[in-house]
C-alpha cells in the first residue's frame, strides 16, 4: 500500500479539551505556529543556518582532489535562480531540511537537455506546500524517486502535480519509522520542550498583564453582633477599583477605599515557580537535538572567551561540517557530477574557530617532518621512506639510506 507524506504529517499538534491538553498528529500549521510562538527554536534554527552558509564552494576533481574551473557549474551555484544567492539557496534548503526532515528541489534544464550539465537554475519547493505519495518499492528501488509516487503542490487552493523528473528532495539524517523514503521532522520527540515553552512565555506575559489572582480582601465591616455583608454594589464597585490596580501605564499603584477589608495573599511568588529555570532546562533540550551547544546561547550566567571559543569549534565539527557532507553528497547527486568527473564540497577550515586546529596540525607536522628527516640522516630509514613520512610520493631507485647518497 502507498503511504502519503502530506504537510499535516509534518508538524506538532495539540489542543485543548477540558482545560486538559491533548496530543495528535503533527501538522504544518503548527511547526509554522511553534517557530513563530517558540523563540529560542526559531533561533538555534537561525543560527545553525548562519552558521551553515559560512562554507565555501570548491569543485574539485573526483580523480586526484585538484581544483577545477568549471565556470557553468559556479555560474549556477553563485546564482541558483533569479531571486537568490548561493547563501540564500543554501540557508533555505538547510532550514527547510532542519525543521520538515526534507526540502523539495526543482531542477530546471534547458529544452534539449537531460544530462544535467547545462542545469539553468534549482528552485526551493516548500515542503508545508507538498504533499508526497510513497510506495513499497524500497528493495527494488534504483533512486529515491523510485521509491515516490506522485509529488502535489498546493498553493492558495490551486493544486498541480510536479514532473518527478525534474525534482530532487534533499533529507535529513533523522530517521523514519513509518516511511523510508521521507524522514521524520526533528520536532516530533521535542513536542513536550517546545510546548512547555510557549507555555512558559504565555504564562509569564499573563503574569505581566494581569498578575492572575494575588489574593483575597475580605470584608471586616462589623456591628456590635457580627459582620455586615457587603452589598452587591459594594462588590462591583471594589472589583471595579482593583481592576484598576496594577503596573501597566494608565494602572493605579494604590487602592483607596472607605471599606473596611482584610487582606490574605494565596498566589505562589512568581520565583517560587521557577518558570525561567524550566524554560531553560527545556532550551537545552532542544539545543542538544538540533547539536547546538548551549553555551553559545544567551545567559545569565555568562560564558568566558575560551569556553565559547572551544565551543564554536566543536559546533562546526561535530555538527555543521557532518551536517555540510550530507548536503554536499546529495548536491553533487541532484546535479549528476560525479558523472561528469567533479564534486562540489563547501569548505570550512578557514574560519577563525578552525584555524587553531589547522594550526595545531601544521606544528604537529613540522616536528613529525624533523623527526623523519633525523631517523634518515641517522641511517634508521631509507630516502623514500623520509618522503612517505613527509607524505611526498616516492622516487624510483630512491629506497637507500643517508650512508649510500653520501658516496
């Protein structure tokens, strides 16, 4: 049986029913409703796109690494379409990929072509806009699309189904328990977090707006026998005056009023719930699933230079450059180069937070390089042998010692 991917699939929805909330399937409107409600997701998604982007393109040649003119292929990576960037292209795929699990991309060729080596432009199809039907044909599949029915754009109520010919759909490494051709959205386990959030947030700006019920006045108007009940107008006209208490501009600081009444608190001190301290528990737990380090994220705390330093730099490598190799592998797939003998890779060693290890590495070699060039003069290896521990390649009739070239 054919199993469809459609925009509600790939959201989080909850609701309301007797003030109680229930869960159900996940839909588009709401991954849209928690980026725009949820701030700190919306910013580690920001900021791992920013980050993202700041590799540069190489093609290189498949057979021996070297750099390749390609003048078409930059030409097209520069400018994937008439309204973005090579930045802008890349930071909406990668948004998409983060938030969806996937990202459709339309290749546009010129009539005539089909070998992909005169691609004109690659247009972002939005996946809140698609809906996908899969198929059973995972064994026998030769490519992704083998494994994809039919692909349908939906845009204000107009529907058209796209040439699967013409389009690719870049995934992310997350998995999919139900479907293998689509993986799931990184969202779906952090439902909980990203809820409690908004939630938080709510129930902060609540707090702000109207303090909620801080307490009790108690009429104390008493005869000489027992306490005299206020009136009905007594209480609207009380309640009307409280009303008017609060910190918002316009409020009144003080109540004044000729009624005789007590006092009790009942509301628990806004510390006491500790609602910055959960929001930042679940903050991090949404930082730990998208692989971004908590540290580079504002706090109260503060973070020293070399703890950030530090953490920037495990940030690239262990998230942003992996995360780099998986758009990279699918961009030279999508555009056939491997076919044509060339790969595009997007470079991150020259960032200032990379440079160190380059730098280590470059030390590290230097006195690697001094140690194999003094086990050569003291006759321990041979000449070639120096070269492969300086990782040069070999010379013919070369495999002699310090000794032999001194004749």
């Amino acid at each position: 049986g054919a199993n469809i991917i459609t925009p509600q699939q790939q959201g989080i929805q909850f609701f309301e029913w007797n003030n109680v909330t229930q869960w159900q399937d996940i839909t588009s409107e709401n991954i849209e409703y928690y980026l725009l409600n949820c701030p700190p997701l919306a910013t580690i998604i920001n900021r791992k796109a920013m980050a993202f982007i700041n590799g540069k393109a190489e093609i290189l040649d498949t057979k021996n690494g070297n750099y390749l003119d390609d003048p078409d292929l930059l030409k097209l990576l520069t400018k994937p379409n008439p309204i973005q960037t090579d930045r802008q292209f890349r930071a909406q795929v990668y948004s998409y990929i983060q938030i969806y699990g996937f990202c459709p991309v339309m290749v546009m060729q010129p009539a005539g072509f089909k070998d992909y080596s005169r691609v004109s432009s690659l247009w972002v199809i939005p996946p809140n806009y698609v809906t996908i039907k899969t198929n059973t044909k995972y064994l026998k599949a030769k490519s992704h699309m083998d494994m994809i029915d039919s692909i349908t754009f939906t845009y204000n109520g107009l529907q058209s189904e796209l040439d699967k010919s013409s389009m690719y759909i870049f995934t992310d490494m997350s998995t999919n328990f139900d479907n293998l051709a689509i993986p799931d959205s990184r969202l779906i386990p952090l439902r909980y977090p990203i809820n409690n959030i908004i939630k938080n947030y709510e129930a902060r700006g609540t707090i702000a707006d109207k303090r909620g019920a801080i307490g009790i006045l108690s009429n104390q108007t008493k005869d000489n026998i027992s306490t005299l009940p206020l009136s009905d107008k007594d209480k609207k006209q009380l309640q009307a005056d409280y009303s008017r208490y609060g910190l918002k501009h316009g409020q009144d600081q003080l109540i004044i009023t000729n009624a005789a009444l007590s006092y009790q608190q009942m509301a628990m001190p806004v510390r006491d719930m500790m609602l910055l301290e959960m929001e930042t528990a679940d903050v991090m737990t949404i930082a730990d699933a998208y692989g971004y380090p908590s540290v580079l994220l504002a706090n109260e705390k503060g973070t020293t230079y070399s703890n950030q330093e530090g953490a920037e730099r495990k940030f690239y490598q262990d998230t942003i450059v992996p995360e780099s190799a998986n758009y990279d592998e699918q961009l030279n797939d999508m555009l056939h180069l491997r076919e044509r003998g060339r790969i595009v890779n997007y470079d991150y060693t020259w960032l200032p937070s990379l440079q160190e290890d380059e730098k280590l590495k470059a030390e590290v070699r230097k006195i690697q390089g001094q140690a194999v060039i003094q086990e050569f003069q003291a006759n321990v290896i041979t000449w070639n042998e120096m070269r492969e521990g300086l990782y040069l390649d070999t010379v013919a009739g070369m495999d002699k010692y310090f000794y032999e070239l001194e004749k």
